[in-house]
C-alpha cells in the first residue's frame, strides 16, 4: 500500500481504514521499506527531476517486495498519486528503470478496483452520501463507477451532484498556483453537492476532500472508510464529531 505524504500528515484515519478494511476481506497488507512520496506534486510544478528521483525510490522499495515475498497489487487510495504511479511505466521509458517501472504501473490499482474484486457483505446503512468523483480518478484513471457501486453494496444511498465530471478546484498544486479559479471551482461544487441534501460526501482523494470540506459542513470523508465503517469498523471520527 502507498501510505501517500500529504495523506499521513493531513488525515491518517484513511490509511488506518483501508488496512484494516483490506486485512478483514482476507488481504495481506504490507508498506514497503524506502516507500515515500509518489511525486505527483512535484511533477505538477515542473520539477522532473525532484519527482522522477521520488518515484525511482518507490519503483526499487516495491520491486524489492515483489522479487522478495511477491506482490499482487500495489494499492493505492489516494487517487491524484494513483494517476501518477500507473504513468511510471511512460515516465521511465527511455530510463534503466524502464522494466521494473511498467511493472510497478501495471500492478497499481486505486482501491476501489481491488475492492470490486471482494466480498464484502452487503449492509444497510441508512445513509445518504453524495459521491464526489476526483477528476483524477474518473478521467485520469477512467474509474468512474466501482467507488458508487461499492458504496451501495454496503447499504448507503448514494447520490451525485450536478456536472459530476467537473473539477472541485483542488487539482494538485493547482489551489495554490491560481487560488481564485480554485476558489469559484469550489463554491460551485459545495453548491451542487449540498443541493443533494446528503448527510455524508464521501470521496477517494485526499486533495477533494480538504478541498470541498474546507466550504462545506457536511462531513468529508474517504470511501473506504465509509466501506470499512459498513463491514464492523468504527464509524469514521469526522461523522461522529459532526
């Protein structure tokens, strides 16, 4: 699993969700020793070599994994890195990286795509959650149904809001480097998600959601730990706060 940089300093409870969800559904979940930061923002801003040299790290502590005990997936769920390591394979091309990079890329998967794979038991949760698709995910990755599906299957009622394919302004480094565009990206998307009346939004990006929960008072919470609160887990903090 990718423990992600901007997601263990800004909300660890997802990664402490989606290990135990992963190790209840039969999965062995294992943080490769040299991982660290994916280099996605630092490849947003231009630096190549900063962001290659953050990538090579994580291309060797995972390839140690696979030719050591095997690897079946590299996990990711914070879906701006997950982009980012499946395009290791094109990053590295013309690298001596270049093999171990497609292999690395071709065993990224974001969550939601191992999850699809598992049994989890259907529930009924008796909440009405809008579902926010990071740009990242839906167009980056082409993922656009297995986070609503998943979340359904567990018993929640999900909705989405308006012109669901529009950016919430995040983006990467993009809230800093043009903080009014992002600002009115976001006003607009509170609006539509509100407008649904929800009493979650749930969402697979770390950068959505402190994007969206810094205009919102609807708790902002990661798919995952609504799934891993719906299978026997602790109800996610930020609902029990609200």
């Amino acid at each position: 699993m990718l423990t992600g940089c901007a997601q263990k300093a800004l909300d660890t409870d997802i990664n402490d969700a989606t290990i135990r969800l992963l190790t209840r559904l039969g999965c062995e979940v294992v943080v490769a020793k040299g991982m660290g930061c994916c280099g996605a923002l630092t490849h947003h801003m231009g630096k190549v070599d900063a962001s290659h040299a953050q990538a090579a790290a994580n291309i060797n502590a995972w390839m140690g994994e696979a030719r050591g005990k095997g690897l079946d997936a590299i996990v990711i769920n914070t879906s701006g890195c997950g982009t980012t390591v499946k395009d290791y394979g094109h990053m590295f091309a013309q690298d001596p990286l270049a093999e171990d990079a497609a292999i690395v890329a071709a065993l990224a998967m974001d969550v939601s795509e191992l999850l699809i794979t598992l049994e989890i038991p259907e529930t009924k949760m008796n909440k009405r959650v809008a579902y926010h698709a990071a740009c990242s995910l839906q167009h980056g990755q082409q993922i656009k149904t297995h986070p609503k599906t998943l979340l359904k299957r567990a018993g929640f009622e999900v909705v989405e809001p308006a012109d669901a394919h529009l950016c919430c302004g995040s983006a990467g480094t993009y809230n800093l480097m043009q903080p009014e565009i992002s600002a009115e990206l976001k006003r607009r998307k509170v609006k539509t998600l509100e407008a649904k009346a929800p009493e979650i939004i749930a969402a697979g990006n770390i950068g959505c959601m402190m994007q969206i929960g810094s205009g919102t008072g609807v708790p902002v919470v990661h798919t995952v730990e609504l799934l891993d609160w719906a299978t026997g887990g602790p109800e996610p903090r930020k609902l029990s706060e609200a």
